[in-house]
C-alpha cells in the first residue's frame, strides 16, 4: 500500500497528460502557425549566413585580384578587416543569392 500512496503523490505532483484527449481543428491550426513562424525565422537565418558567406567570398576575390594586379612586396598583409564594408554594398548579396536559387 505504500508504494500507491507514493505513486499517487509522485502522479498529483506531476500529472501525465491524457494522451486520449482530443485534439481540435483550432489547436492544429495554431500548432501549424507556431511551426510556420519557426521555419520562416530559421529561413532568414539561413539566408543571412550564406549572404555573410557571400561576402566574406566577395572580399577574399577583393583581396585576390588586388594581389595580382600590384606587385608583391613582404610588408603587405592581406586582411579582409582592411577592406572597408562600403565597397560591398550588403543589399547586394541577398538579390545576387535568390538570382542564383532561381
């Protein structure tokens, strides 16, 4: 008998829900909201991270052609931090990346 009264405090203090309880069209809907909301943020930021990689892409070719079209000298150090963000315009690369999705 004791094992049922500990069970019995265990269950009140942490009650299982009834997986027989019915589930309705609103609740759905709203689950199918809930997920559509995740998927569109985790899509923006997806987006964001490939157009960073873009970027990132576009300054190294920076530094690239740069390097090819001067002379090399010891003192140079190739940095992308060197490259100010101005030169790349950041609305490009979303347009360019849905361009190449297409």
């Amino acid at each position: 008998m004791t094992f049922i009264r500990v069970l019995s405090k265990f269950l009140e203090r942490y009650p299982v829900p009834n997986p027989f309880n019915q589930i309705t069209t609103k609740d759905l809907q709203a689950e199918v909201n809930d997920l559509k909301s995740q998927v569109h943020l985790l899509k923006t930021e997806v987006l964001a991270l490939k157009t960073k990689g873009l970027e990132i892409e576009a300054k190294l070719s920076i530094l690239d052609s740069q390097k090819a079209s001067t002379s090399y000298t010891p003192n140079i150090t190739l940095d992308i931090r060197g490259i100010p963000d101005s030169d790349i315009p950041k609305s490009q690369f979303p347009q360019t990346y849905y361009l190449f999705t297409l």
